[in-house]
C-alpha cells in the first residue's frame, strides 16, 4: 500500500474502535478493554480528526503529513504530542495512563491492531501542523474596521489582524498589501519605497506626510476583497 492507502486503512480500524467495534474479528470491544476507557474515547476521536487531515493532502503520496491547525482544538501541538504517546504506549501494550502492562487477554494485543498502533504513533510524530494562510470572511468584518477618513496603510492592516490567533493562521502584513498593490498596478516601487501610481491616486491612494501609503475608505474595501488573492501571492500560488 502507498502512504494515502496506509492511512486510510488505520483510519478505518481507528472509527471501528471509536465506535466500539474490534475492527479484526467485528465484534463489540470488550468492558474490560483499555479500549473503552473515555479518555481513550477523546484521543481517537481526535486521532481520526487528524488522519483525515492527512489524507486530503496532496503531500501524503511523498510522506509529506503538513496539516493545518484545527482551528477547533486548543493548544494542537500539546494534543497531539499526548497522542502520539498514548498509540505509542498501546502499541507496546501498556496502559498510557497508569504505565502498567495491559493484560495479556486485552484487546490491544491482537497483532494487528498493535501494528495499526505503532503505525499511528509514526504518522502522529511525523505530523507537523502549519499555520493557515491569511483568510477573513468579508461579510463579518465589521463595520468598525473601515475608516471614513484616510488611514495609514499599517493601521488598516493592523485592525485586520486584531482578531486573528497568530499560533494558527498567517497574520497579514504592510509588505503583503504592497506586493498585491504592485501586482496590479496601483503602487510602483522605486529603491524599496512604495508610491501610488496615477490609477491608484484616482481609485484612493495617497501618500502621508511621514511617506506612507493613505488609504481612503474605498481603497480599504478593495484590500479586504481581495485578502483571498493578497495572501495567495505572499505564498507563490
């Protein structure tokens, strides 16, 4: 099997588990099992979570496990260290919670399940997450984000970020806008400092008095129509 075809497959055993199944012999995990424990309940859910990230990279065929932050789990990277531990620990046959040896009749000791472990705790500490690009939804900035008056451009992008949590996603930033701005030649660039072009100087762009670039309120809507593509150049695409 390829490296897409692997993790599907342990996936599959893994929802078998979440939902209580021995996925080997297809009957219901024992009571008795660490399996049933709901700490362990949690973990594979956020196991299978994290797997299906995987698989829909395009990376996945290279051994490449870039995902991007979940951005509805808090502190991932300390999540997904503990699980990486916990499949470890299973693999070996110990309780990840109390460090003691499981009993020899236990359901993780079936072969096979021990090794879709062990393979779950590789791809877990080969799993690297990534910040996501720049993205705002358009129609929930708010109102208070637009100034009637002109703006400098590092305040405009300033209240972009302001809601933005940096340890998941790729802030914006002054030389972003400035890239784009040039890219569609609003702005021209001239020994590292930005003016605006004739068109740009009619659709709304100025320059300040300590030389940077003004915006007026329809040169603020334009940018955040076009974070989309602002941030799509600022990563090569």
């Amino acid at each position: 099997m390829d490296e897409k075809a692997l993790t599907e497959h342990a996936c599959g055993y893994l929802k078998e588990l979440y939902a209580g199944v021995d996925p080997i012999d297809k009957t219901p995990v024992t009571a008795d099992s660490i399996l049933k424990d709901q700490r362990l309940g949690r973990c594979l859910e956020y196991v299978i979570g994290v797997f299906g990230r995987i698989s829909e990279s395009d990376n996945i065929s290279r051994g490449d496990y870039r995902i991007r932050f979940s951005p509805d789990v808090k502190r991932e990277p300390e999540v997904l260290r503990r699980a990486e531990y916990i499949f470890r620990k299973l693999s070996e046959g110990i309780d990840p919670f109390t460090d003691k040896k499981l009993d020899s009749s236990d359901t993780v000791h079936k072969q096979r399940l021990s090794k879709c472990f062990g393979y779950t705790a590789y791809v877990l500490s080969s799993t690297v997450l990534t910040k996501s690009p720049f993205s705002v939804d358009e129609n929930l900035i708010e109102s208070s984000v637009y100034s009637d008056d002109e703006i400098t451009l590092p305040s405009f992008v300033e209240k972009l970020n302001a809601p933005i949590d940096g340890e998941k996603m790729n802030r914006i930033d002054n030389s972003m806008v400035i890239a784009y701005l040039a890219s569609i030649m609003l702005v021209s660039i001239s020994g590292g400092v930005a003016s605006p072009t004739r068109m740009g100087a009619q659709l709304g762009l100025s320059l300040g008095d300590t030389g940077e670039i003004m915006l007026n309120r329809t040169m603020q809507k334009l940018i955040v129509k076009n974070l989309e593509a602002i941030s799509k150049k600022a990563e090569g695409k």
